[in-house]
C-alpha cells in the first residue's frame, strides 16, 4: 500500500511538473512573440493566380484561406500597432480568387480606414475602391451603397470647393442607390432626400421619394414616404408662391411704383408699344393718293 501511495505521489509530482512546465514554456513563447515586429511572421503572399493553380483551381477555398489569415494580419497588426502594409495586397488577393464572395468587399470598406491608423483621403479612396468593386458584383447591396455614399460625403476631405461638390453628388447618387433598390430601413430614402435638399435639388428630391413611394414594399417605409412628399410639395409650392409675388412687385415698381399692388392688379400692367409695320411700308403712300 505505502509503494502503491508512493507511486501516485510521484505520479501526481511529474504531472505538476509537466504542467507547471508548459506554462512557463508558453509564457516564454508569447513574452518572445510580443518582441516580434509587427507581421514580422508574413514574409510572401502568393499571386492569385499562382494560389489558384496551387489549389486546383478551387479559388473559392484559397480565398476563404487567406481571408482568415488576413482576419488574423489585421488582428496582429492593431494589437501591435503596425502599419498593415499588406493588408490591400491580401484584400486583392481575395477578391481576385472570388469575385462573387460579398463579404471581403463590405470587411474591406471597413478595415482599410478603421485600422489604428489615421484616416487619411487614401485610405477613404482605398475602401471606396473595394466598395465599388463589390457594387459591381452586388448592383443591389443597398448597405455597400450606404458605405459608399458616407465615403465620399463624410469622409473625404478637401478645401476645394469644386471637388468637393462633385464629391458630395457623387455621394448623394449613392445614396439615393442604396434607397431604391430595397432592403433598406425606411431613413435612408428620407436622408437622400434631406441631402438633395440641402444641395438645392428639391425637384429631383421629389423625383427621389415618388420613386421610392411605387417601389418600396414596406409599407412604413411608404408612409414615412409620404409623409415627406406632403412636406416637401409644401415647401416647393410656397417656394414659388414667394418667386411669384417678387417677380410681380418688380414689374410693378418698374411700370407704375406710384400705382398700389391691388390697383395694378385692376387696371392691368401697360400693353407694349406695337409698331405699325404696314405705316412703314414704302407702298402705304402710294396706296393712300387720290
């Protein structure tokens, strides 16, 4: 009994000491990692082309690998404050082995500027380049739309007053895109319209909302619609009610200022001159001798 005792007691000894050692040993592992410069581990992404051969033209596996190491890069890279210089060569890998894989096109509008890193006009532009790169794949993605269109209204920035207005219609149109082809909550209609009206197109934010109006199949989405359609119609109508009355008083001060608006109105503005063509004529004299 007292050697079976000694037997356990030792048994229980080395398996303490096996784990005690693989703490340490894996607290050593990471404490040397740690040290490690920053994707320091990624020394070659293959081609696309190179990993569809190599994957037997099974393009669709190939890219679901190098997403996750990708997924993996930008996690290493933000716990160690790297720049992510791989990271467009890894989001061109995987768009170029599958195309018609949504994801890495919306996770590529995201990572390419929320990565630890400033934001700069080259960041925006590089997840705006995915984005349309997915819309071309997914016409109807109303959410890329969406991210498309914050790109270029919120995020780029310039003092130039003209690039930035091309930039905020560009942003506009894909906003108004992500409205129209469905799937969308019912704000997104009424923020492209409150856009075009603050960018003075009442008109087409009207067009906007009718179309939005027939073609949407959530009926809350066509109240609220409707709702800013009646707004807005109001808005326009007093818009030219008061371009109405300028151009009237204008013309009054211009013919008879010394005439009251409601007497003007009774009598009439002035009839132009009318020139007798025929008392020009060379021929009336003629015509009128004895």
């Amino acid at each position: 009994m007292t050697h079976q005792n000694a037997r356990r007691g030792l048994t229980a000894a080395g398996v303490l000491l096996l784990l005690a050692a693989a703490v340490v040993t894996q607290d050593v592992a990471v404490a040397r990692r740690s040290r490690f410069p920053a994707g320091d581990d990624q020394l070659y992404l293959p081609r696309a082309s190179s990993l569809r051969v190599l994957s037997v033209d099974h393009g669709e596996l190939a890219a679901d690998l190098v997403f996750i190491r990708a997924v993996i890069y930008v996690g290493s890279e933000l716990q160690q404050k790297g720049s992510g210089r791989w990271l467009e060569k890894y989001l061109n890998t995987i768009t170029a082995l599958d195309p018609t894989w949504r994801m890495p096109y919306r996770w590529a509008g995201v990572v390419t500027m929320y990565n630890g890193q400033p934001i700069t006009n080259r960041e925006v532009l590089l997840s705006s380049r995915f984005l349309e790169l997915g819309m071309a794949q997914f016409p109807n993605d109303w959410e890329m739309a969406f991210m498309l269109g914050c790109n270029y209204l919120f995020e780029l920035q310039t003092h130039d007053p003209a690039q930035k207005a091309e930039w905020r219609k560009s942003g506009a149109e894909w906003i108004r895109h992500a409205a129209l082809v469905g799937g969308a909550p019912p704000w997104v209609p009424l923020l492209a319209a409150t856009i075009m009206r603050q960018e003075g197109e009442e008109d087409a934010a009207v067009r906007h909302l009718e179309q939005v109006y027939v073609s949407t199949q959530d009926e809350s989405t066509r109240r609220e619609v409707r709702n800013r359609l009646v707004g807005l119609h109001a808005k326009i109508d007093l818009a030219r009610e008061a371009r109405e009355r300028q151009a009237f008083d204008r013309l009054r001060k211009q013919t008879m200022p010394y005439v009251s608006a409601d007497m003007w109105v009774a009598i009439g503005a002035p009839a132009p001159p009318r020139m007798d063509v025929a008392a020009l004529s060379p021929m009336a004299a003629t015509s009128e001798a004895p």
